[in-house]
C-alpha cells in the first residue's frame, strides 16, 4: 500500500507528467520569442511589452537570466536581417524599433529611420506609424508634427489602429494645431473598436477629466 503510494507520488512530480507541463510557466526567452511572433506577425502593439520584458533582464546585472537574453537578442538580430533581406516589412520595423530603443546594439536613429522608411515604402501602415512618433519626439531630428501627421493619416487610411491612438493624442494636446477634442473622440473610437487598448485607457482619461464632454467616471471602468 506505500508502495502504491509512493509510485503514485513520483508520477505526479515527474515534469514529464501531462498535467505538471500544463501548469508550468514559460521559460524567460520563451515568452520573449512568443511575443516577437506576434510581432513579426503584423501586431506591433506587442514591442512595448517585448521591450519591457527585455529591459527587466538586461538592466538587471544580477538576473539569471540576463545571458540568456542576450544571446536570444543575438540571434534574434541575425534572424531579422535575414527577413530584412528578403523584403519583410514586419522584420524591418522590429528591427527599426531595436535600433530606435538600443538592443542588440547602441541606440541608432539614423538606422531605425532608413528601416522604417524602407517598410513605408512597401505600404507597412505600421512603419508609418512608428516613424510618424520619431517626428513628434524629434528623434534623429527636428520634432516635426507636420511630417508625423502626414504619416498617420496615410496609415489611418489603411486602417491602422495605433495610429488612429496617436492622431488622437495629437488632437488631445494641441499637437499640429489647435486642442480638438471632437477630432480626438472620433478616432479613439475608431481605435476600440479595432481592439486597441491605449485608446480605451485614453479615452477613458479624457472622460475622468472631462475633455470633449462632462466628467463620466462610470465610462472610465
């Protein structure tokens, strides 16, 4: 009867056991590589997390996992290029957007901007997105709100929800032209309800303040 006991305990700690693997987390570079397929698949809303989760491992000098991210950014730079090469636009702006925030390497402006550029001219709505905030931040310039808002009208066209967000937040600060809050509304709406979770925070924001109507905290939740 221990026997039978013991046999069972050993089954139930044993990581090949089905049941065990299911309730495992993943591994650190797994879930950097898992969200770098969304990435490559078109959902650019997932850099910033990327980005975050990468900068816990990599600011850290103690982590134990910093040598492991380190060599996935290494690997993951060579595997980019490839598709660079091969003219994949969501390639060129997850690779723009490393140089832009400095992994795998310093800090580059100038070689995130001929990235973004390259992926602009073969219709990535993302990349015109992207670029269009390094006009508005002045990175790797002057800030230029003209060239950003020209670039984010171009992606709205095609449908691009991020840039719908960022027109918006534009509107919202006077960004290019007067405050307008009917402007920005219309395209955080627009943005919901293609799914985008920085425009539900905003535009929550804008009802907690009051911006373009009266002050609706029940709209906040």
């Amino acid at each position: 009867m221990n026997g039978n006991n013991r046999k069972r305990k050993l089954v139930n700690d044993d990581k090949t056991n089905p049941k065990r693997r299911k309730m495992e987390r993943p591994s650190v570079v797994d879930d950097l590589k898992m969200r770098a397929e969304l990435i490559l698949s078109g959902d650019y809303s997932s850099l910033h997390q990327w980005n975050l989760a990468v900068n816990k491992h990599l600011k850290d000098p103690l982590s134990e996992h910093r040598g492991n991210v380190i060599e996935y950014i290494q690997n993951l730079v060579a595997a980019l290029n490839t598709g660079i090469k091969e003219e994949n636009t969501s390639a060129m702006v997850f690779r723009a957007f490393m140089h832009r925030e400095g992994r795998g390497g310093e800090r580059n402006y100038a070689a995130a901007i001929a990235l973004y550029d390259r992926a602009i001219e073969l219709g990535d709505a993302g990349a015109m997105n992207h670029r269009a905030f390094m006009h508005r931040e002045g990175h790797g310039g002057e800030r230029n709100y003209a060239a950003a808002i020209a670039l984010l009208e171009r992606a709205i066209e095609l449908g691009d929800a991020g840039a719908m967000n960022n027109r918006a937040f534009m509107h919202c600060h006077g960004q290019g032209g007067d405050i307008n809050y009917a402007a920005a509304i219309a395209l955080f709406d627009r943005a919901i309800e293609l799914g985008d979770a920085c425009a539900m925070n905003n535009r929550a924001f804008m009802h907690s303040k009051g911006h373009g109507g009266d002050r609706n905290y029940t709209q906040t939740d």
